[in-house]
C-alpha cells in the first residue's frame, strides 16, 4: 500500500509543504504588487498635481508681472491727482479708496509673485525669538486695533539655520491668518519647541476654528474660504518650509481655535545656542 511506504510519504509530505510555502509566498508577492500599485498611482497623482501647478505658476507669473507693470503708471497719476486734489475733501476721499482698491491688488500680485518664486533658500543661522518679536512689532497696531493679546513662548537663545527672508515671509503669512480669525479679538500664542533636535514652532489663535472639511485642502493654491482672500498664503508658507525639508501642519485645539506648525529637521534646527 503506498501509505506504507515511509520513502513516498515523506516525499508527499514534503510536496505538501514546497506547496502551502509557494502558497504563501504568491499571497505576500500579491499583496505586494498591490501595495506597489497604490504607491504607484499615488506617486502618478502627485506628478499630475506637481505637473499642473507648474503650468498655473508660469501663467500666475506671467499674469502679475503684467499687472504689476501696469499698476506702476497708474500709482504714479494717482500720486499726482492727490496733489491737485489738496482742496477737494469729497474727490480725496474717493481717491483714497481706489488707492485702497489698487494697494489689494498690488498685495494679490505680490502673492502671485512669491508664489511662483523657486529661489533656493539662502542660508543662515539667527535667533528665532528676534525674528518673531520683529514681525508682531510690526502688526502692534493692528493687534491694538483688534484686541488681540499676544504671548510669545520661544526661548530667547534657541537658533536656526535657515533663510530669515523666507522663513519671515511663512510666519507673517501665519500670523496674519490668525489674525482674520479673530475680527473681535482673541489670544494669539507663538510657542517654540525642540523634537528629537528639530525646531518646531506653533501659531495658535482663539478664533471659530478650521472645519474638518477643510483641513485637506487648506495648502492648496487658490483655495480659500475668505471674501477677498487669494488662496495663496498658506500655500506659499507649504512651499517655503518644504524648500527647508521640513513640514507644516494645521489642527484645531482642544481648547478651541486653530493651531499652524512648522517643523523643521534637525539639519536645519541647531538647538540653544552657546
């Protein structure tokens, strides 16, 4: 009987075994041919994406640049008609809101325009603490305007390694979103932390908070929930700390309001200084 013969039924043990093993290994190669496909399409939806924002920045570029020539001679005639206007109460003030219509549309081309700038970061290390004191300095009077109360949570000798010009562009961008949060007033918190030798620096504000439905698509360009806003502050903070290999990141708190955080890598974040 074949059942016993020990020689034929080890060889049929054996052949059960080299099966359930090939069995196996075909699973796991399935599973893996899955796991490279999704990768795959997801590397394929992001060079579309990449690929499409390319087209819309050479054409934003091209658009500002044109506008912001046109705008040169037009700021010039409106500096000239002010001066002729000097008695002219009710024409002043008509003339100071067009001014005030012509100063948005400069700020939407300077969005545009550092939008679709690719220069490399320039680099160079200085105190974080002086660069967020300089920004909120700036916006004192409108924090006074707003009632908004300002505490700063950054040690005075932590530094960083990065382009000031660049990085004080993404913090502005930032703390101005906070501020449109909150019309009424609020509490704004810049805080500074150290993660695994990285700098990691949070803007939080006390306003009505980001919908869930939004957080996806917030760093997108020209994605806004604002009336006159461009969409494009916050995409140009998502380009800045990318071009530093680091992240940006945006949650609600607990608490209530919103919460911006940008992480830089330790390469770039060089701790407290000496």
């Amino acid at each position: 009987m074949l059942g016993d013969d020990p020689s034929l039924a080890a060889i049929l043990e054996a052949w059960n075994d080299a099966t359930l093993r090939l069995q196996h290994t075909h699973e796991s190669l399935q599973a893996e041919v899955a796991r490279l496909t999704d990768e795959l399409a997801a590397k394929d939806e992001e060079l579309a994406r990449e690929n499409r924002l390319a087209d819309l920045g050479r054409m934003a570029s091209h658009v500002a640049h044109e506008v912001r020539n046109s705008l040169v001679p037009v700021n010039l005639y409106m500096s000239l008609l002010r001066r002729r206007l000097t008695d002219d109460s009710g024409s002043l003030d008509v003339l100071t809101k067009v001014e005030a219509g012509f100063a948005a549309l400069d700020a939407t081309v300077n969005d545009l325009l550092n939008f679709t700038a690719h220069r490399e970061p320039q680099w160079r290390t200085f105190i974080v603490q002086d660069l967020i004191e300089e920004i909120l300095d700036s916006l004192a009077p409108q924090f006074e305007a707003q009632g908004i109360d300002v505490d700063v949570d950054v040690p005075p000798h932590t530094v960083v390694t990065a382009d000031r010009e660049m990085l004080r562009r993404a913090i502005l961008n930032l703390v101005l979103n906070a501020v449109d949060a909150m019309p009424k007033g609020g509490d704004l918190v810049v805080t500074s932390y150290e993660r695994q030798g990285g700098l990691e620096l949070e803007i939080a504000d006390s306003g009505p908070g980001l919908p869930e439905s939004h957080l996806p698509r917030l760093f997108d360009p020209f994605f806004t929930t604002k009336a006159t806003g461009t969409g494009l502050g916050l995409s140009i903070v998502h380009r800045i700390v990318e071009a530093h290999g680091g992240r940006v990141t945006a949650a609600n708190c607990p608490e209530g309001g919103a919460a911006f955080t940008i992480e830089l890598p330790p390469r770039r974040a060089m701790g407290v200084a000496a």
